[in-house]
C-alpha cells in the first residue's frame, strides 16, 4: 500500500483505492393495485468520487439527499443503476465470485444506530466473532482469542464477552459495532453518522477511538454525516452533496475556510458555533426547502434556491471545474466568493420559494414511511 | 426588565421504581427572569427534560415533586389545584418539544387545532381564535398560512410542522415558553431558520425562554443565560459570556473542549473520562468528583454549595467563579 499523506490527496499521482465514476442509485416509484411504475427517486443520480489510501474522506449534506444510499452503493450492497465502481482499479462488475467475496471482507461498515445493527438474542462475543466464523478458517479457540483482543483495541475489557447488547451503553454498543467491523483487518471502513446517535461526551471519546484504530489498522474511512463539526475536526477530505449529487469537493481545511460552491458556504453558515461572540461573516439563509430527488430541478440542482442563480443556471448542470484545488459544479463561483452578508441578508428576507409547495412536503414524508 | 418571572427553589424530584428511587433532580435553582432566554444544558440523563416536567407538574409517573418550590410571577405553582394548573399550561406556560408531532394531534387539521387551543386558552370566538393563528403563522414565515390551516400534521415536513408548533406556542400569548430540544431534529439548514424566526418574535414580545439543548452552539446563538446540569443540579450559572468565557466548574470546561467546533479545528478534542452517574445511587461529596481532573479528597465527602441561580457561580469547592 503506497504510504499516502493527506496533503498529497490532491494530486493524482497515487491511485485511488476506490473510485467511482457517474454511479446512479434510482428507485422506481409504484403506485395503485397494478404497481405501475409512476416515477423514479433519483436518490443518488452520477457521482464521481476518489478515495485515496490514508484518507478520512467525509460525505456530507442534508437528510435525504443520498448519503446512505451513496455508501451502500460503494459497499456493493446495492447494484448500482449505472456507473462503475472500481476497487484498486478493477471494476466491481469485473470481478470473479470468489474476488468479490475477498472484497466483502476488506470494506466494511458501522452504522449510526448500534442498538439496531447488533443482534440482540446474541452475546457481544457472537457478535464480534460471527464475521470470523463466517470468512476464515481460524479455530474457535484462535477466534476467541481474536475477539478478546478486539474488546481490548475497542476499549473494552473481555468481561464484556459474554454479555448481550441491551446490558450495554449506546457508546460500548457503537464500540462493539466498531470490533466487528474491523474484526477481518479491512482496508476500507465505511461510517454511517458513527456518532450522530450519542452524547457529546460519548461521541468525543468514539472519534478518539476511530483516530487510534485508523492508525492501528492502517485504515482508510470513508464517513457519512451531516454533522460539520465533527468533520471538520475528523477528516481529511470532504465531499458535499446536494440532491444526490456531488457539487463541492476539496481538502478538509480548504473546504472549511474557503468555501466556494454557494451550496457549501449556506451549510456551513449554518452550523451553530459555540462562541458567544461568534458573529457570521457570511450569513446566508437559505429559502425553500430541498426539491423532492424524484423531481429534481433543471439545470443546477441548486438554482431555485441560489441567492446568485441567473438564467442560465436552469439550463445545464455545470460540470466540475477545479478553482484552486476545489472541484466545484457551479458556473458562478467569482460571484460566490463575492457572497457576503449584504447578499445574504437579501436572501434572508425572501420567503419560502414557490417550488416547496404543500405538495412536495407530503411526498417528501409518505417517501419517509 | 430583570424582574424574576419563574423562580424554582431547592428542587427535588424523585422517580420510585421497583428497582429503587432515582434522585433525578437534587436541589435544582434556578431564576428567568422577564424577557430573558435561559438555556439549560446538559448531557442525556442529567434533569433537563424532568425540570421542564416538574415546573409544568407533568412528571411522568412514578415521578413526584419531593420538595422545593416553584414560583411564577410570585404565585407558588405547587399549592395551586390541578385546574388551577391547567390554566397556567397554555396561558402562561407553553411548551415546545423536540418531536413536533407531540403537540400536533395527527387525526384533526392544523386549523381545527389551532383554534381550539388559541381559542381555549385565550376565550375567543374561533373568528378571532383564527385570525391569531393566522397572524402567527405568518409570523413563523410560513407561505400560505391559509393552506396550513386545511393541512394534516403528516402534510408537512418535520421544519414546518415544527414552525407550526411554534405558531402555536406563541399564538396562547405566554409569559414562558419551554422548548426542550425544539430544533435537535432538524437539518442545519432548517434549524438556523427556525432559531432566527424564534428569536425575532421572542426578541419582539419580549417573551421569556428556558431552552433545552445538548447542543452548546445553540445556547451560544440563542441565549442570554446558561444553566450547565449535572447529575440532577445546576452546576454552574451565568451570562453566555460567563459560561464560555469565564468557565468556572470543572465540568462545564471539560464539556466545552469536548464538543466539536467547527471554527476552532487545530485543537485536539478533550475527552471527559468516565460517565454520567447512575441517578439511583450517584456518587457522595461532589457527584463529579470520581470524573473531576481536580477532585481533592475532600470533595468526596463534602458536597459543595449549591448555585443561586441568579449570578455566576459554579457549584465547586475548590473553583470559585468570582475567581475567573
Ligand atoms: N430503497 C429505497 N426506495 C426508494 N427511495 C429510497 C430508498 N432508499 C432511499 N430512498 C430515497 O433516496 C433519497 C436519499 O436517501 P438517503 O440516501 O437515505 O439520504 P441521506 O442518507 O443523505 O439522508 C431519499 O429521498 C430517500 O427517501
Ligand atoms: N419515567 C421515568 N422513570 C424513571 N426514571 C426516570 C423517568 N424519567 C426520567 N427518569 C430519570 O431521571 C433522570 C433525568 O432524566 P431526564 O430529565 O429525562 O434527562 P435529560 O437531561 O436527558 O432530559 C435520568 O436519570 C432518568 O433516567
Ligand atoms: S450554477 Fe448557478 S445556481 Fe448553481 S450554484 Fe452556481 S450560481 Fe448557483
Ligand atoms: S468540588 Fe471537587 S470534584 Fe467537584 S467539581 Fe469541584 S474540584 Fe471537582
Ligand atoms: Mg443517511
Ligand atoms: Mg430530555
């Protein structure tokens, strides 16, 4: 594995370890007694994205605009619609069953909610050892031995062994989850909001764990969360998303001081900073809400709720373009950089916009249930 | 301008469950004053959510108020008779939750609702009772309040039934409004149109707030005062200045390096060793103590005095917050 550092993640010298290339996700949406087809949520509608070895690479956005299903998409849970998923340059499609089955144990996964995705009839120690059981030939005694080191690496001491997962915290529980994800010495880890679920003091000590088990077992992440805080101290590259597409990608620090996309400077303009004498420089509030991914907007998918959209910006979805080491989907980005409060102030005093209508926040919940 | 509105004194509530008595709240005080948006923060299991029950006296059963009072504008809230109560939820005290659909009944329209509730609380003809809710929800920046009105809770996303929920709250024209974490399950995005709508109207009114929230950017944004709460009592008190600027109980500055801060990445996040007690059987002396970086032995055995609740002062003994 070449010794990659996160300040070289930029150039394109190394090679990605997993990359994809306009990846679909659409479901069919099929109403009456016949089940016909009447529409299709384009949940995640032509991503491209590199992840290189070493990273912390961070999907972020807001509910419902594709994160989940991005990341299943890349686990290889879901076929994708179209597009190419390559792991280490070979195409998923072009792996054999038995390569495909070796790529199951190198990319694995920790889910926001721990108490849902550990088994609660099984003990900690079935839980954390069934992947071992299932992919390798090790002895039950050489496997026992295994999960105990893994409660200790996770922080948690074998007498949790024979426990069940009701016995145990919300932050033992994502620990847990955290032993059996890595319980096969993957490459690539893959987290679902690993934090979202707990308690600030809780969720500082599980990032701290997720630091030292990256450096332990030479992993590379790839998380999903719509908490930029915690972002924005946790990883090292960022993509942003925006109705299943991608429209923002850079550096940690770059994405964070300098954002360019007027999608990524509202989200960040948002998160509430706890420092009383905080004061916004670029305070943008943004009207509407987001379209429904089953009638996404022409043009930027974006514009009707851009305080800098013109006309064009309806017509065709811009394209990335790189603006000092961001690759950005947006035609206007001089005038975003322009984007401070005296604009943003102008936006704050608009309305909802006609688009969210009645209509749409009722599909957006019946899509929920 | 700072007369006390809502004065809780000594506040001891208690659940008894079969496995023994949980001391949720031990000796709580704490005063909101007129016009004055407090926020009371804390980790889960630390009293918040059961101090906004107890000033409402809607404490989930087996809970009871054990001792201590609670005044609101001078009148002792705990003697009066529960109908006496139940005027003072909704005309003086109204309360916003974390899950919209808590205070939105699912089976009636928003305007069938919103008019029985106004027009209740308020003994108005349900024109009048109306046309508030109407004033509100455009007030709440909603874009057809007409067409709220014929809606049904499920019609709306979570950041707009929460507005509606909000227009509600404020429609019974209150002295009080609790909100127990009112915007934790939204996105950022919608979150920060709810708290500047929020802020406007209750800046405008001059309305009182007691905010509850984990989320310390919140508070940060939102309120005059903070409470910090820890295993059932306020630990420390004072202006937001106070509290981020002049931390003076262990815990709030172990709980202030321990968040995520989006402006402030360079520094390493603290982690606070150990976990919130268990409120059966918390710990002597200091209930910090065993996680406490500067426990003394003495705070084992000594418990320290109390906050006011009305200055800044942490409830320490070994930091003073006139110290800071
Ligand atoms: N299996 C599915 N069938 C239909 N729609 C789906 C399915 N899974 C997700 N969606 C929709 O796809 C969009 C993206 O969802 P998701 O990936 O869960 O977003 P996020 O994780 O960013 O909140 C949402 O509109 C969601 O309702
Ligand atoms: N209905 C109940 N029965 C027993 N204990 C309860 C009940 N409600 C709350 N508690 C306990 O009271 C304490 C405070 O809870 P709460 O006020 O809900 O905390 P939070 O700060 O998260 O809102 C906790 O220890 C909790 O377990
Ligand atoms: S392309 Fe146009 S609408 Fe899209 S983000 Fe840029 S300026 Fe806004
Ligand atoms: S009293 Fe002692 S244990 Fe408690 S917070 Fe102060 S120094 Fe820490
Ligand atoms: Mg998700
Ligand atoms: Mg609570």
């Amino acid at each position: 594995m070449s010794d990659f550092t996160h300040a070289d993640a930029d150039s394109t010298t190394g090679e990605p370890l997993l990359q994809a290339r306009d990846v679909k996700q659409h479901y069919p949406i099929k109403e009456g007694i016949l089940r016909r087809q009447t529409g299709t949520v384009r949940a995640v509608d032509g991503v491209d994205i590199d992840i290189y070895p070493g990273d912390t690479h961070a999907i972020v956005g807001e509910s419902g605009c594709g994160k989940s299903t991005l990341l299943e998409t890349l686990l290889g849970l879901e076929e994708p619609t179209d597009g190419t998923i390559s792991y280490e340059g070979t195409p998923f499609s072009d792996l054999s069953g038995s390569e495909k089955r070796a790529l199951k144990s190198e990319i694995q996964i920790v889910f926001q909610n721990p108490e849902s995705s550990l088994d609660p009839r099984n003990t900690i120690g079935q839980i954390i050892s069934e992947p071992l059981h299932l992919h390798t030939d090790a002895s039950t005694r050489e496997i026992d031995a295994r999960v105990v080191s893994l409660l200790d690496d996770v922080g948690l001491g074998p007498r949790y062994y024979g426990r069940y997962p009701h016995e145990l915290s919300g932050g033992q529980q994502q620990r847990v989850a955290i032993a059996r994800a890595i319980s096969l010495n993957p490459t690539l880890l893959f987290l679902d909001e690993p934090t979202s679920a707990l308690d600030v003091s809780v969720q500082s000590k599980i990032l701290r764990l997720l630091d030292e088990i990256k450096d332990e077992y030479d992993l590379t992440y790839v998380m999903v969360t719509h908490d930029l805080s915690v972002v924005r101290h946790f990883a090292t590259d960022v993509s942003v998303m925006y109705l299943g597409n991608i429209i923002e990608k850079a550096t940690t620090d770059a994405l964070f001081t300098d954002p360019k996309h007027p999608y990524t400077q509202a989200l960040i303009s948002a998160v509430p900073v706890p420092n009383p004498h905080h004061t916004a420089e670029n305070d943008i509030t943004l009207p509407g809400t987001v379209p429904e991914p089953s009638d996404p907007p022409s043009g930027c998918r974006f514009h009707p709720r851009c305080p800098i959209a013109t006309d064009e910006c309806a017509e065709d979805f811009p394209d990335f373009e790189s603006h000092e080491g961001h690759d950005v989907r947006c035609i206007r980005i001089p005038e975003a950089e322009d984007l401070g409060s005296t604009e943003g102030s102008a936006v704050n005093a608009s309305g909802e916009n006609s688009r969210s209508g009645l209509s749409a926040t009722r599909r957006e919940e019946a899509r929920q249930e | 301008m700072t007369q006390p509105l809502l004065e809780i004194d000594d506040l001891h509530t208690n659940f008894d469950t079969n496995s023994g008595t949980v001391n949720a709240l031990r000796g709580v005080n704490l005063t909101i004053n007129e016009g004055e948006r407090v926020g009371l923060v804390g980790e889960s299991g630390s009293g918040k959510s059961v101090t906004a029950q107890s000033i409402l006296r809607l404490v989930d059963s087996p809970g009871r108020i054990a001792d201590g009072s609670i005044t609101l504008n001078g009148r002792d809230l705990l003697s009066l008779s529960e109908s006496g109560m139940q005027n003072v939820r909704g005309r003086d005290i109204t309360m916003i939750f974390q899950d919209p659909s808590t205070s939105l009944d699912p089976v009636y329209s928003i305007r069938s609702q919103m008019i029985e509730t106004i027009g209740h609380n308020r003994n108005m003809s349900d024109a009048e009772a109306e046309s508030v809710a109407i004033e509100y929800l455009e007030r709440v920046d909603m874009p057809n309040p007409e067409r709220i009105l014929d809606s049904y809770p499920h019609e709306l996303s979570g950041g707009m039934k929460q507005r509606v929920s909000i227009a509600m709250a404020l429609g019974f024209d209150p002295d009080l409004i609790i909100a127990d974490e009112p915007t934790t399950a939204l996105d950022v995005t919608v979150q920060k149109k709810v708290m500047e709508i929020f802020k406007d109207i209750v800046e405008e009114e001059d309305l009182s707030v007691l905010w509850i929230t984990h989320n310390l950017g919140v508070v940060a944004e939102f309120c005059d005062k903070i409470a910090v709460i820890y295993a059932g009592e306020v630990v420390e008190y004072g202006s937001v200045y106070d509290i981020f600027d002049r931390p003076a109980h262990p815990y709030t500055r172990e709980l202030l390096q321990t968040i995520p801060n989006i402006e402030r990445a360079d520094e390493e996040l603290r982690v606070i060793e150990g976990t919130v007690p268990n409120m059966r059987d918390p710990p002597s002396g200091c209930a910090f103590h065993p996680r406490c970086p500067d426990a003394e032995p003495r705070c084992e055995t000594t418990r320290p005095d109390r906050v006011d609740g009305r200055e800044h002062q942490a409830s320490c003994l070994v930091h003073d917050a006139e110290d800071q």
